[in-house]
C-alpha cells in the first residue's frame, strides 16, 4: 500500500469516528462498507 492510500484511509476512518462515535470495531466496519471505502479486509 502506497503512502497516500494510507493516509487516505486514516483520514476517511477518522472522519467516520468523528462524525458517528464512538463506535465499536464492528460498527465502525458497517460505516467503512457503507461509504465504499475499498483496499481494506481486516
């Protein structure tokens, strides 16, 4: 994985911590599916 696709997920998986947390692993998962954010299996 590049460096910019990691700070692009970083920055997508904290936006979805900010603006829905806190969650658990599997909800922030849910989120993580349901914005399409690919690249990532566990």
């Amino acid at each position: 994985m590049l460096p910019e696709q990691t700070e692009t997920i970083t920055r997508a998986i904290f936006n979805i911590v900010k603006e829905h947390g806190p969650l658990t692993v599997a909800e922030t998962w849910k989120r993580i599916k349901e914005v399409g954010l690919g690249g990532l299996t566990g």
